[in-house]
C-alpha cells in the first residue's frame, strides 16, 4: 500500500513542477499496523510470545492479532521505531546479532539491538 501511495507521490510532484516541501510518511502512536508485502502477504508472529521465535509471511487473516503491528518511537532519536506486537510486548528483530541477511525474530523491545 505505501508502495502505491508513494507512486502516487512522485507523480504528483512531477506533474506539479516544483514542490517547496515533500513530508515523509511516519506512523502514529497507538495505531495498528499490518505489514504488507508486494503480494499482499502479512508479517505474522502465529501469536507466539517466545523470544528467538520466527516471523513468518502469510494470507491475510481476518481478525488475526498474530499480524497487527505497533511502531513505538525510540527516545532520543528522530524517525526511528521499535516494531512492538501490542498482544505480545515483543519486537521484530534481527535473529543473526548483526550478521545481514539472517531470519527475522521476535525478541524482547531492546532499541539499542
């Protein structure tokens, strides 16, 4: 979906000429959230509270808590966000200490991860 509103962005602005000030999409505190792929795939935690268990991507599921997604500020530092699962408690992390490509984890809020 934000990739079709971005879309949408680009061509206002092209059609516009010249735009004094774009504003980033950023996300408000308390809504839900579901993370949407390309597909329409959502991320999923298939409501598991375990530290180290997995997210996986799956059909959309109606009323699904396992799919709904919180973005909680970090304190002292601009645009960014932990992604809490407002059942849980629990944020998406990176299961591979730093390493890049690794699966992604659900883990205990920590910002500075």
């Amino acid at each position: 979906m934000n990739i079709i509103k971005n879309k949408i962005l680009v061509s206002l602005v092209c059609l516009a000429g010249t735009v004094h000030t774009i504003s980033a999409w950023a996300p408000e505190e308390g809504k839900l959230y579901e993370i949407r792929s390309e597909k329409g795939l959502l991320l999923d935690n298939q409501d598991s509270g375990d530290s180290n268990a997995g997210i996986f991507i799956a059909k959309p599921v109606d009323g699904s808590t396992a799919q709904v997604w919180q973005f909680v500020p970090v304190e002292n530092r601009t645009d960014v966000y932990c992604i809490i699962s407002p059942v849980t408690g629990m944020a998406i992390d990176n299961g591979g200490k730093g390493e890049k490509e690794c699966d992604a984890i659900i883990w205990p809020v920590n910002p500075d991860n």
